[in-house]
C-alpha cells in the first residue's frame, strides 16, 4: 500500500475496482490470473507498482482478499479449469466497505 493511501482508502479502491470488473465482464465468476491483469491495466491505479514497483500477482490479490474472508476456489469457466472468485464471495466486503447506489 503506498505511503500516502490509508488503509480504509486501499480497501475501499480495492473492492470497488474488483466490483467494477465483475460488471464490465458481465459474469459472476473470474480466475484469478484474470482479475490481476484487468487490475494492472487500469490506469491511474496503483496496481501496477503497488509491491515495490512491481505490478500484482495472484498471490498478492489472494493475500489482500484472505483478509475479508474470501478465498480463491477451483473453477472451469467454458473449457479452463483454475483458480478463481465468485462473484457472491464479494457480497459481505462489497456490502461493509462500498457506498450503496442510489
């Protein structure tokens, strides 16, 4: 976490680009490796350099995640199987730490 960025802060940008990237694949599930490269293209974020100016990894996002409880599962999506989220493994963290829509 950089200097500058609270921990609430991190959190907070965190779930919300995580929530963000579920709704622009339009599923409710993701493999991991798939959440960390759409978290390392987003501009102006600090993904890409977070672990001392290196970039995320999957074992980076599944540490941060442990914290909230949830863990990555095993999962096929079409014809790959690996390790990934479901969506609704989110709903706690994305209900505590995410401002309601209106």
């Amino acid at each position: 976490m950089p200097s500058w960025m609270s921990r609430a802060d991190f959190t907070i940008r965190l779930l919300s680009d995580i929530q963000a990237i579920f709704g622009a694949f339009a599923t409710d599930k993701l493999f991991s490796r798939q959440l960390v490269e759409a978290l390392t293209k987003m501009a102006e974020r600090p993904w890409r350099e977070i672990r001392r100016g290196s970039a995320i990894n999957e074992l980076w996002l599944a540490q941060q995640l442990g914290a909230f409880g949830i863990q990555s599962r095993t999962m096929r999506i079409e014809d790959s199987v690996g390790r990934g989220y479901y969506l609704e493994d989110f709903s706690d963290a994305f209900g505590r730490y995410l401002p309601k829509a209106a």
